[in-house]
C-alpha cells in the first residue's frame, strides 16, 4: 500500500512538474515581448504581410487556446513543424535521439564506474590524505564549465596531437556507431564534465554508511576491505548512490547540448542549439519538451530504485 | 598555507577586477582590426589577434564585464530569495510553505541550460534574459540550503526560548537564525556564483545574450577555437581567466566558509 501511494505520489508530482514545464516553454518562447512573427518576417516587411504572417501561423488566435492545442498534439506525439525547414519535429527528434541517447548512455556508464569506486575508496577512508585529494580534485573538477573542458580536449587530441577527429562528421544516412572515433572527445567531455559532481554526491551517500553501527560490527567481525565494502557498505548505499546518479544523469542533459554542439555531434542537443540559433520556436518548443520530459523520467526513475534499494523500506513491505 | 591563502586573493582580485574596469583600460578598440587574423602573440599585441584581425588584449577587458555583472546580479537576487523563503519554510511548517518546497523541487528538476536557451529563443539579443535565467534556476539551491540550515538553528533550546518569550517570526531571523547561518549562506553563495559565472560563459559560447561584436570570455574560446594552430593564446587566455576564476572561488569558498560536506548535500551541482 506505502509502495503504490508512493508511486502515485512521485507520478502526480511529475505530472504536475511536466505541466509547468510546458507552461514555461510556451510562455517563455511565445508569451514574452519578443514576437516570432517579427523575427520572421524581417525588419524590411510591410504591415499587411505581418499580419498574413502571423495568420498563417495562427497566431491571431488567443494564446490559451495555442497553448491548448500545442499540448494536446504533443500528447498524442505531434509536436508540430519546423519554421525554417518545415520538417516534423517529431521526426527531427526521432532521427536524433537515438544518438543522444547512446551518447549520454556511454558516458554514464564510464562515470558509474569510476564515481563508485572513487566514491567508495574516498567515503570509506574520510577524512584522509587520499579522501583530501580527492575532494580537492573533484571541487577542481566541479569548478570547470562544461564547454571549456571540451574545448580544452579539442585542443590536446585533435589539434596538437591529432589522435581523434575534432568534428563528429558522420556521412549522411550513417549512424555515430558506424564511426566510433568520432565518439571518443563528446564521451569524454561529458564523462569529465559530470564525474565531479557525481563522486561527490557518492561519496557523500558512502560516508554515513561506512560510519554507522553495522558496518562497525562488521569490521569487528573480520570483515574489510573489498568484502567490507561489497557486502556491508554498498548494499546499504545503493539506494542514494542510484538517486545520485540519476540527479547526475538528469544534469548530463545539460551537458550534452554544450558537447553535441561543439562538436557537431548528430544529437537532440545540437539540433536544438540550432533551433535557438535560428529562432525556429516550434522546434525550441518539441526539443526543449522531449528533454524536460526524459530529465523527468530518469528523475523519477532514480527515487523509485532509491527506494526499491532502501533496506529499511524493503524489509517493511512484505508485512 | 599563508601565502596560499594570499595568493587566492591576488589572484580572484586580479581576475574580477580586470573583469569589471576592463572597458576603461586603455588597450585599444576591441571591434577594430589591428592585423592580420589569428597572428600569434607579437609587439604591440601581447595575446596575438583574434579571427578577425582584432587585439585579443582588447577583447579580453571588453569581455568580462557584462559576464561577471550577470553573474554578482544573478547571485544576489538568487541569495535575496533564498535567504527569505529558505528562512520562512525553516522556520515553521504550514501547508502554504510545504507548497513552496514543492514548487521549488519542482524547478530543480528542470536542466538549467534549457531554461536559459528557451527563455533566450523568446527574447534573443538580451543579456539581461541570460542573468534572469541564471537566478532563476540558481533559487532552488539557495532555498534548499538555506531551508536545511534554518532547520538545524530552530532546533535549538535558544529558539525555543525565543518562541516562549513571544517574539514574532521575523525577529526570530534576525537576532536567533541569521547570525548562525551566515557561514552557510556565504560558502553556498560563493558556490553559486561560480555556477553563475559559469552559466553566463556558457550563454556566450552558445551565442545568446547580446550579439557579436559583443563576446565575453566564453564566446571567445568558441570564436577563436578553428585558429588553434595558428594563435593558441586567442583560446587559451580566455580560458585561463576562466579557470582561474572558478578555482580561486572554489578555494575561498571550501577554506574560509563553512565545511563543503554540509553543502554537498544540497547544491549537487
């Protein structure tokens, strides 16, 4: 019963949560001063064509009633067309994100590992000169803009060094998987850019476990090390290391617009840099939406499995 | 540790303060060429010239400014808003603060960078869009963190004794609350503000806010990254000043503020 009020809790707050995320976007992008259709049309159009313009666009309508309709193709999947080249943006995002997807999948994976065991090792040892160095190296880390580490990697391996290709070209019809080189600097950019930010959050999740009574009794029983880490601590620090990885998760989407598009990586975030670029609004609108809705999702993902992995809630369902 | 310590001041002095005069310093026109594109570090041009031929020196003072302004201005009204609600939901638990901590853990969900690009593709060419974005998704954290330190001072017997003495909430944050958590208040706002600087670079290197010839430090990695080979110092100069911002701020912030531990837990990023 606490499982599925949980649930439906946690739900109706996304629900909510997605709502006003589509309120934002519309009002943000159509409700503010700065009018599409006079982006559109140019400084050197008439009055009449204006108003043509923005018929045509069915923008003469009451912004409840677009906002209405807008939301309820994205519901059913249509989020509309292009201002600039007239493709679907439902087919854009299609087209895309699969590549964003496996790109941010790589890159979690690499920083799972590494946060883990870093994690581990320093909240385990806290306090120590190795737990030092690495919280001094992790604030380092954290303290980088995402773009300047990548730009920095650009700079080392593909102009100085010139081991991997600075521009992710991927002939037309190709997928990125096709030409894995081209996946080493975007991967590595974001796993650089999101490692600080998760290590810190394990590390913080490790250290009131390895601390607390049990792992105590543990120790004195024998157990240390690898096993002690394996069998006590982690178990017990599962359910916020998932949740942190998945705040982290939800941040590479951040990330990923900065990497794709400095190195034209085929993905969502490219595309949607684009769009901001040439103030094509209805693709700003179905991008920003599809993303806000996927850091939702993978948001909300992580506090069901942080709760499913929480000992103490798990030992109270069966009652 | 004493000339460490020293040697961060000089260092966070130098880069905000050549940040915020650099307009005024007689360095030459920032939008005027003066040679050939990308000529590397020569007399007369100490950083070489950038993709258009224009004295990096130059653009370098021209672009701090408005980078840093929206980053202190987006750091302050992000502190004025955390400070009074992170204080009010601390202090008492009602259904109408409940709501407003939902409301704020609703707005930590969304990635910062998409609110600053959607509110930057509904009104393009303005920096002042960029610090507005940059408060806005930065007053979750504050809340948070000051929410989580008001929590730990209410507990204490001096509040309780506060309350029974009969003064009234304000009061109550400012003689009992505040004084104890300056320390907090101060490490979360320098944590924000590296975030915020970072932000407002980034906005640059994506080409919002103001547009060109105006460029702050981020955009101008981002315009001068194809002449690596031929001027490095045009990307790397920009960048140093960058680095060395984030991490004179981070060192300030993690020795001279409160511990990092208890922020770690609410500002992840």
């Amino acid at each position: 019963m606490s499982w599925l009020r949980f649930v439906a809790g946690r739900l109706a707050v996304g629900a909510l949560t997605l709502v006003t995320l589509s309120l934002s976007v519309f009002w943000a992008t159509e409700g503010l001063p700065g009018d599409v259709v006079g982006v559109l049309s140019g400084t050197d159009a008439t009055a009449a064509e204006r108003v043509r313009l923005r018929e045509s666009l069915g923008l003469d309508r009451p912004a409840a009633q677009r906002y209405l309709d807008w939301v309820s193709g994205a519901a059913r999947g249509d989020l509309g067309e292009s201002l600039v080249t007239g493709r679907s943006v439902g087919d854009v995002l299609a087209e895309r994100v699969t590549n964003s997807l496996g790109l941010v999948a790589i890159a979690i994976t690499v920083i799972a590992v590494i946060a883990v065991t870093v994690g581990t090792l320093s909240g385990m040892r806290a306090g120590t000169r190795l737990d030092r160095f690495v919280s001094t190296g992790v604030g380092g880390l954290i303290a980088l803009p995402d773009f300047l580490v990548a730009a920095l990697l650009l700079t080392v391996f593909a102009s100085v060094l010139r081991l991997v290709p600075g521009v992710s070209l991927v002939p037309v019809g190709d997928t990125p998987w096709q030409h894995p080189q081209v996946l080493v600097l975007p991967v590595v950019s974001l796993v650089i850019g999101g490692l600080g930010a998760a290590t810190r959050l394990l590390r913080a999740s490790i250290i009131p476990v390895a601390a607390g009574p049990y792992v105590e009794q543990a120790r004195l029983n024998g157990a240390r090390g690898i096993g002690l880490a394996l069998r006590h601590v982690l178990p017990n620090a599962a359910g916020p290391a998932v949740q942190a990885l998945a705040v982290m998760t939800a941040g590479l989407v951040g990330g990923s617009i900065v990497v794709e598009t400095l190195f034209t990586f085929p993905g969502v975030g490219h595309e949607l840099s684009q769009a901001v670029a040439s103030r094509d609004v209805t693709m700003v609108q179905g991008l920003a939406l599809a993303l806000g809705a996927v850091t939702l999702v993978v948001l909300l993902a992580g506090d069901l499995a942080a709760r499913a992995l929480d000992p103490t809630t798990r030992r109270s369902v069966p009652r | 540790m004493k000339s460490l310590r020293v040697g961060l001041i000089v260092l966070l002095t130098a880069v905000v303060v050549f940040g915020l005069l650099g307009p005024w310093l007689p360095v030459g026109s920032a939008t005027a060429p003066a040679g050939r594109p990308f000529a590397p570090p020569g007399p007369g041009h100490p950083f070489g010239t950038d993709f258009l031929g224009r004295d990096m020196l130059a653009r370098l003072a021209d672009g701090g400014r408005m980078m840093l302004l929206q980053a202190i201005g987006a750091t302050v009204a992000g502190s004025v808003v955390g400070i009074s609600v992170g204080t009010l939901t601390g202090l008492s638990t009602t259904p109408v603060t409940r709501v407003m901590l939902r409301v704020v853990d609703g707005l930590s969900a969304l990635p910062p960078l998409l609110v600053l690009l959607v509110l930057a593709t509904g009104t393009p060419g303005n920096e002042v869009v960029v610090a507005v974005a940059i408060a806005a998704v930065s007053i979750p954290f504050s809340v948070r963190a000051v929410h989580a330190a008001t929590r730990d001072v209410v507990r204490q017997p001096y509040v309780a004794i506060a309350r029974a003495r009969g003064d009234g909430p304000l009061r109550i944050v400012r003689y009992d609350v505040l004084p104890n958590i300056l320390e907090v208040v101060g490490a979360e706002a320098g944590i924000r503000f590296i975030a915020a600087a970072q932000f407002a670079a980034t906005a640059g290197f994506l080409g919002l806010g103001a547009s060109a010839p105006a460029a702050n430090w981020g955009r101008l990695v981002r315009e001068n990254l194809p002449g690596l080979d031929l001027n490095p110092a045009a990307l790397l100069v920009p960048a140093a000043l960058l680095v060395a911002l984030a991490v004179a701020v981070t060192a300030f912030v993690d020795r001279f503020a409160a511990g990092p531990a208890t922020l770690a837990r609410v500002v992840p990023r």
